[in-house]
C-alpha cells in the first residue's frame, strides 16, 4: 500500500513523491545505487509478522541519470505465474532514458513476463503518466503536470482491483488529487506527504500519513532541477517526524 505521484514545474523541473505503506510499523529499506541509478528496493512479501524474513525484489521508487524518475503502489498479487510489479520499475529506470523509451521497455517486459497488478508513476522533462499493469496489459494516462496514484486502477473503475478497501486508497487518491495544482515546492510535498483529513486518534480515514491497515514507514521525494537529482528521504511516519535527509544523486 503506497500513495505516489509526479509534478511536473518545466522542461528544468519536475518531482516526483512516494509514502511507502506497510504492514507492520518497522521496515528496513534496501537501496540499490549504480552509476546509472538509484533505488529503493521493493518487496515480494507483505507479511505483518516481524519474525518473517522479507524477500526484496525490483525497485519500488527510483531515479537515473537521464532525470527519469518512476515509483510504483500495490494493487493486486495474482499468483506464482506473474512477477513482482517492482521489477517493472527497475526495468524502466535501466532501459528507459525518458516516459517514451520506458513505456517501450516495459511493454515488451509484460508481453513476456506478466506482472502481479500494479500503479506506475513516471516524471521527466515531456510531463507525467501513470501506468495501470494487469498482466500482460498495459494502459497509459499522460499528463504534462500532474498526477497521483493509491491503491486502485483508476482506469479500470472505481470498484475494479481494489485488494483491500480498508487501505483507504480511494480516501488517499480524492485528498491527494484534490491538492495537487497547489503544489509547487519541496516544503508543499512534505507538507501533503504528512497531511490527515482526520484525528487519527478517533478515526481512521487519513490523508496521505496512513495509519490504517497499513503504516506509512518511509517518504521519498525526487527533485530535479537543471541537471541535478536530488533525493529527500524519512523514516517513519512523516506527521511525526522531522528533518529530512538530503541527498544528490545526479549532476549534469
């Protein structure tokens, strides 16, 4: 269960933003740093259990050196014949130099391997999209500024694909889309990465910060600006913490 979507400023500028959701309120992320990109990794497993041991695979949020950032949100595992929707964002980050090169990169991926059903973001200099997976299908909404992605398939209806409706995807996706042409700046995105439509202590409908079946445990923030990428990261659930940890990851 994840919130994750894109703004596109210019050709010079563009974000993209990720709270990663889990089942439990400890997770240890796993990143994955080449010269040609940056990644957290995902998982195969959703378990709540702490003892059970985590099994990482693909990427879930990530960036390359061609200022192509992509991110991607749960929405249905379909079995041992399809693969691990974070696989589709790795493969995206490694072939693709934009939006275009990765929608060619993961439409011959999925006719070959299908994939558990998923939500992708994607950012560059052109604008948005996001990318509904189902297998071996593949639809595509492009925006030029801005878009945002929960837990179900927008495409495919409201009430199709949704795995869990206790997530509250459809509460997360109405706040989110609601706020996104007021979003401008890094401190506006941490600001809705943390932001609740309701006292989480009587209820459990929340902004974007989850408490709900599942926790917010990590918030990334993709910025590039000119040339240079730059990662902001946080540990935990980001309505109760402070700081985020600043890292460039690309130069021009």
């Amino acid at each position: 269960m994840c919130t994750i979507g894109a703004i596109h400023i210019s050709e010079d500028e563009h974000f993209l933003f990720k709270n990663k959701d889990f089942s439990r309120p400890e997770y240890t992320d796993r990143i994955k740093r080449t010269d040609h990109l940056w990644g957290a990794e995902g998982l195969e497993t959703f378990s709540a259990d702490p003892n059970e041991e985590d099994i990482y695979s693909g990427l879930s949020i990530g960036a390359n050196k061609h200022g192509l950032f992509v991110a991607d949100s749960h929405v249905q595992i379909t079995g041992t014949s399809a693969s691990n929707y974070d696989i589709l964002v790795e493969t995206a980050l490694e072939l693709g130099q934009d939006i275009e090169t990765a929608l060619t990169a993961l439409r011959i991926r999925i006719t070959e391997n299908p994939s558990w059903w998923g939500n992708l973001v994607l950012a560059d200099a052109s604008g948005t999209a996001a990318i509904e997976v189902r297998d071996s299908q593949l639809q595509v909404i492009r925006n030029p500024s801005r878009i945002l992605r929960t837990n179900h398939q927008h495409l495919h209806g409201p009430n199709d694909g949704l795995e869990n409706n206790n997530s509250n995807s459809y509460g997360r996706f109405d706040w989110g889309s609601g706020r996104l042409d007021n979003i401008n700046r890094i401190n506006d995105i941490k600001a809705m990465l943390a932001s609740h439509d309701a006292d989480t202590t009587h209820g459990t409908q929340t902004g974007i910060c989850n408490h709900t079946y599942s926790q917010t445990v990590c918030s990334y923030i993709l910025h590039y600006q000119k040339g240079t990428t730059t990662l902001y990261s946080l540990q935990g659930q980001p309505c109760r913490k402070v700081g985020y940890t600043e890292q460039e990851l690309f130069a021009s």
